[in-house]
C-alpha cells in the first residue's frame, strides 16, 4: 500500500469518515488495518472514537429489532424472548440422550486409586 504518513488526528478524520469502519477507513488511508489498530492500541481517545460508533450501531439495531417486535414479526419475538427474556422463563432447552431415547452412560477415565 501507499506510504502516507499518518498522525493521530488524520486516523481520528478517517475514523469519522467511515463512522469507525476501520477497513474502510484504512483504504481511504492508503494503509493497512493494522496501521489502524495500532493507533487505536496507543490512543484511548482513539479507541473511545472506535468503541462509540461500535456502540452507536448496536443501539441503531436494538432500536430496528424494537420495531419487528412491535410489528409482530416471529423471528424478532423468538429472539427477543430466548435473549432479554430469559430471566423471565424463555429458555431454549435441548434434551440429550441416548439412542433411541435410551440413557446416557457416562465412563470416567482417569487414575483408579482403589
């Protein structure tokens, strides 16, 4: 890749550009990601840059599953229920057994002191 010298706020430009897309934020650069990261490794107001628009978009898909919630749709119900409403009793379980639905013989292996 290219050899443009970064410096600090040139990587925070790039990272608002891209809204913390660190990829594409190197290919604007000219740079590799890891030119990125390490900036983002040295900087903690550069990692906060990164962590805020990671967070920003996690709200923005908390707030698109809200609305397939609301608009009753299977899947996002499922979801929301088997995730935040498990504290509520909306647990997946799975039964395990054995052939057939025969027992489970469970083996221990290991140092016999006897």
């Amino acid at each position: 890749m290219g050899h443009r010298r970064l410096t600090k706020q040139i990587v925070i430009d790039a990272l608002n550009k891209t809204k913390g897309a660190v990829y594409l934020a190197a290919k604007s650069l000219e740079c590799s990601h890891t030119a990125i990261y390490d900036y983002i490794a040295k900087y903690p107001d550069i990692a906060e840059l990164k962590e805020y628009y990671d967070e920003e978009v996690s709200d923005i898909a908390v707030l698109k599953l809200r609305d397939s919630v609301i608009k009753a749709e299977p899947w996002a119900i499922k979801y929301q229920l088997s995730t935040k409403g498990k504290s509520r009793g909306y647990v997946e379980r799975q039964e395990v057994t054995g052939a057939e639905g025969s027992h489970i013989v469970v083996r221990l292996v290991g140092d016999d002191h006897d």
